[in-house]
C-alpha cells in the first residue's frame, strides 16, 4: 500500500509587481521588496527580483533552477523538509501548487552547462517554460563566497519564495485536483495478474553542486534506495544544479505509472541509486538496485530511467543488464539523439539493451533580436562570442531550458493545458 497524495492547483493568469502580494481572480500581485526582504543573503552581493512574462521579447540567460509554487496545506513550515522546512514525511495528504508561474533564479557561479530561453518570438515555442509567468531571482555571489554555499543561498531564497507565494491559495477552491494512491491491485482485464512493473532512475550525484538532496541529505555516497513515488512528487528530493526541479514535481514516469496502477499494470515501487564515478562502483550499484525491484518489490519487469549526461547513461546501462540477468524484462529511456543522427549523445553501444525510448532530439534554431536580456551578466558558455541580444544561430543541444528533460519530459506535451506565449502577445 502506498501513500494518498492530494495535489489542489490554482491556476494563475497574470503576475504583476504591486503595492501588496496577494492572489486574487487568477492574478498573483507580488511586493517586489517583501519578497526581497524575505530572501535576501549575506552571502549575496547583490539580489533583485525580475518578472518575465509569456509572448514578452525577452531572453533568459544562465536560468537554472526553475519550480512551480508549492506548499503542504496543513503545515507549510515542513515543505521541503530538511532542505529548506522542518522535517516531516513527505508525499501523503493535501499539497498547494500554483499553475501558470514559476519561481526561477539565475546561476551565476562557475558551470560549463547553462541554459538560457526566450519567452516570445520563434524560439519560444521550443521550451514550454515560455508559458509560464516567471518571479525571477537574479542574485549574484558575495565577494569571497564559494560555489556550493552560494548555490545552497540560491535554493534556499527559491523555496523561501516558492513556499510564501503557495500559502496565499491555502484557503482557495481549487480549479483542479490530482489524487496519487496506489491501492491493492487485483487481476486484469482477462482475469490474469498483472504485470508487476518497477521503475529504476539513477539521478547524478558527482560533486557538491551537481548533486541532489533526500530529506536535505547529500546522495553523493548514497546507496540505492527505495522511497514512497509520490515522496518524489512531494518535494522529499531536491536537485542542486542539474535540472529544474519542475521536473521532479511533476515527474513524467511517476505519473503515467500511478494512473496505470490497477489497471494494465501493477506499479510496485520505486528504486533510485546515484551515479558513481568508477566503473567497479557502477556495477555494484546497478547490482544493488536491480536487487532491491527483484527481491524487496517482487518486480516483473522494470523500466529504467537516468537524470545525468554520460556517466549516468553507463549506470542505466549496467543496471538494465542485471535487471536483466534477474529475468527482469527491461525498457530504458533515453535522450540521445541530436540533428536526426542517432549517437551523437549516446555513449553506450550494447547489443542486450535493445528496448530503448529515445525522448529527446536537439534542434538548429533562428534566434530574433529581443528587446530584453535578463541575467546578461551570468555568462552562458555555449553563447561565448555570440551577441546574446541576437540575432544569432545556435543549437538547443545542453543549453536551450526547457525543449527537453532527461527524465522524459518534452515540451511537445508538457504543460499542454497552458496558453502557448504566442497566444498572450
């Protein structure tokens, strides 16, 4: 038996600064300098709090971290546990989300990966990002200060904004709700069992930035683990700095699974192990894991899934083939494709992994001359040289945010219920 999640969504139309934050009639008013007061940190230089709208000419430079408001309902100091609120269990009763905004900050430490996105024009239509309001958080590293403690400074300002802005609809009718429960699962259809299906994810874990949290600890010598799914949709995990937590909010896999459940298939559980460094350590892990949705969940089948560039590919690889070798069938995503020639990302070549879901592709796209440019200072690597104003060419591949997820999601049919940004011009 799983745990009964409730997520209430209250839909926001239009963002604006004002004299006091409120939500009113679809329309989140915020007090740029009270949210300034709240999050602001000595271990900031500087700090300003930017708005970026749907259809604007506007260009996102270096944005991260992006994460869609959301508190517990009944006791908001422990969202996020042991990352940013007190610690408490995470993925049962009643969760507050805002749709149609984010809160997104801008990265201004040293990385060799940084995005950027435009919010209108031609381009805007590759990141489903482009349809949300965004509540910008551009703050710079104080003098002196290192890298893992400004970006610890940069989430916790994120989720200090994120929790504030979600408790204003606490009291609110919803305008839609999401239930996640997996409750006993009898046979199909044919009045045969179920498949028993587990789903494997390694998440990369390689150093202090490029890491993510459980209960506000470090997964850097982590073992794999099982946690209840919907802990994942809860805010139980946070990524550092790899990708938008937006993705594990509303983690694609998850999802599909759970709705499934009881239905063609019996969704057991949940197995998530970090990447490791050293091949002897990938196989131990891949071993390890496969175990765990073998022996502990009783899986059938398993499908496997990584959030991490080459290394994790390897892990997912090598836990495929245990899987396998433990009369697991297996089915492993996969982004790794780029400019329609298969392998340019695709680091592992194995002629056992033949079940493999490409969901992603990169894409030479015509970038305007926008009116805007936020974050122009933070530095996105791959647009050295280029006048980031535009126009220019460049390709999506690591650095456009939000035409793809590691984990799966597309901005094809991700946020397909909002108004694209052409359509607020």
């Amino acid at each position: 038996m799983g745990k009964r999640l409730q997520i209430d969504y209250i839909r926001v139309k239009k963002v604006q600064f004002g004299e006091s934050t409120g939500l009113e009639n679809g329309i989140l008013t915020v007090n740029k300098d009270e949210l300034i007061g709240m999050a602001n940190s000595e271990m900031f230089g500087t700090f300003d709090i930017k708005l970026a709208v749907p259809g604007e000419s506007c260009r996102i430079l270096a944005i991260h971290d992006i994460m869609q408001p959301r508190c517990k309902a009944d006791a908001p100091e422990t969202s996020y546990p042991g990352i940013w609120g007190k610690l408490a269990p995470m993925g049962e009763v009643r969760t507050i989300a805002l749709k149609g905004v984010v809160v997104s900050d801008i990265y201004y430490a040293k990385c060799n990966i940084k995005y950027y996105m435009d919010m209108g024009g031609p381009c805007a239509k590759y990141t489903h990002f482009s349809k949300h309001y965004h509540v910008i958080i551009d703050a710079t590293p104080a003098e002196g200060v290192s890298d893992a403690s400004y970006a610890e400074a940069l989430k916790y300002a994120s989720l200090t904004i994120n929790v504030f802005l979600a408790k204003l609809a606490i009291n609110m009718e919803p305008d839609e709700t999401e239930v996640f429960e997996r409750g006993p699962a009898g046979p199909g259809p044919e009045g045969k069992p179920l498949p028993k299906v587990a789903y494997l994810v390694t998440h990369m874990a390689s150093h202090d930035t490029w890491n993510f949290l459980v209960y506000g600890q470090s997964a850097l010598n982590f073992l794999p683990i099982i946690l209840q799914p919907t802990e994942i949709l809860d805010g139980a995990m946070i990524w550092r700095y790899w990708e938008p937590n937006y993705y594990l909010q509303n983690e694609t896999y998850i999802k599909e699974l759970m709705r499934r459940h009881g239905k063609d298939l019996e969704f057991v559980g949940l197995v998530f192990a970090n990447n490791v460094m050293k091949i002897d350590g990938k196989d131990t892990m891949g071993m390890m894991a496969a175990t765990l949705c073998k022996e502990t969940l009783g899986a059938d089948c398993v499908l496997v899934n990584k959030s991490g560039m080459g290394h994790c590919q390897l892990d997912s690889a090598l836990a495929f083939n245990w899987c396998q070798k433990m009369d697991m069938p297996c089915v492993m995503n996969l982004s790794a494709v780029s400019n329609d020639k298969p392998g340019d990302m695709l680091v592992i070549s194995d002629p056992k992994i033949d079940a493999v879901i490409n969901s992603g592709r990169n894409f030479d796209l015509e970038h305007p001359k926008v009116d805007r440019v936020i974050g122009k200072d933070a530095g996105v690597p791959s647009l050295m040289g280029y006048n980031v104003e535009g126009p220019f060419t460049h390709t999506t591949n690591f650095a456009y945010q939000g035409i793809w997820s590691q984990l799966g999601d597309c901005y094809v049919t991700t946020d397909s219920d909002l108004q694209g940004p052409d359509e607020n011009i």
